[in-house]
C-alpha cells in the first residue's frame, strides 16, 4: 500500500474504507433503478403515439433489455438488514 500505513491506522482506516464501498454500491444499485424506471416512463409515453405494430416492436426491445438487465442482477433498491451501515 502507498500509504505505508501501521497495523493501528489500518485498524481504524478499514471500516471507513468498507462502509465507503457499502455507500458506493447503494448509490450505483439506486441509480440503476432510477434510470430503468425513467426509461420505462419515456416508453409508456411514447406508446400512446405509436401504431399497435410499433408498440408490439418497442415492448420486445424492453423486454429484450430487460432480459441484458437481470443478466447483470440488477438488485431491488429497497435496502435490505445486510446493506445497513
């Protein structure tokens, strides 16, 4: 480590450095979900512009990407007891 830290600083850097991770990946998985919702929102309002045909073409394409979404498990925003600080 570049820091050359003591076996006592990194007793006490550690949990900051774990929590940060814990913050870091809520932030991601929440904004994960704030795009998917928005991009969900935008395709419901453009169906009430499209022909049924079109519709039929932009649910396989979510459905498509939403196949590409749980491949990479996009996990529920809802913090669970182990994502607690």
């Amino acid at each position: 480590m570049q820091l050359k830290l003591t076996p006592e600083q990194l007793g006490k850097i550690s949990p900051i450095i774990d929590k940060t991770a814990v913050q870091l990946k809520r932030m991601r998985r929440d904004t994960a979900w704030r795009a998917h919702e928005v991009i969900l929102g935008a395709h419901r309002e453009m169906a009430a512009n499209l022909t049924d045909e079109q519709r039929l073409k932009l649910r396989q394409i979510d459905d498509r990407h939403r196949g590409q979404l749980h491949g990479r498990a996009l996990p529920d925003p809802t913090p669970g007891p182990s994502a607690s600080p």
